[in-house]
C-alpha cells in the first residue's frame, strides 16, 4: 500500500513536500519522513490554497489534534 509523507527539514519544521512511497523513507541527518494523515492533507492544502509558501509541521498537526482531539498526528523533530 502506497503512503503519504511530509519531507520536513529538521532545522526549520517546514514541510519540504510530500512524497509517497510503498515503505518508510530513510530520515537523513537534514530532513526527517513524517506520515500524513487525511486530515493533515487537508489542512496543508488549505494553506496552499491561500498562497503560504513556508508552512510548518507544527501548524498543520497541531490545527488537527485541536480540532479532533487526537493525538495520533503528534511527531518529534529533533
């Protein structure tokens, strides 16, 4: 099965792209693979829709944790 990732930089938080791949991408020692949620999807392509360009991992999970109580969206950056 084909998942979604955010490619996020570990320096700044923001989202890079997003990528899809059978199995789990490598993190490298610049950006790390967190898996999207539909929700998280969606949230980033509102932000998209609005013109942001720099768009954090931040602001996309921490919207969708508010809004369903779930934290299952919740990563670590280190």
């Amino acid at each position: 099965m084909i998942t979604a990732y955010f490619v996020v930089a570990r320096g700044s938080g923001n989202i890079i792209r997003i990528t899809r791949r059978e199995s789990v991408p490598d993190d490298t020692p610049t950006v790390i693979n967190v898996p999207v949620s539909t929700a998280s999807l969606m949230r980033y392509e509102d932000f998209l829709a609005r013109g942001e360009d720099l768009i954090s991992l931040q602001s996309v999970t921490r919207l969708v944790k508010a809004d369903n109580r779930n934290h299952q969206n919740s990563c670590r950056i280190i």
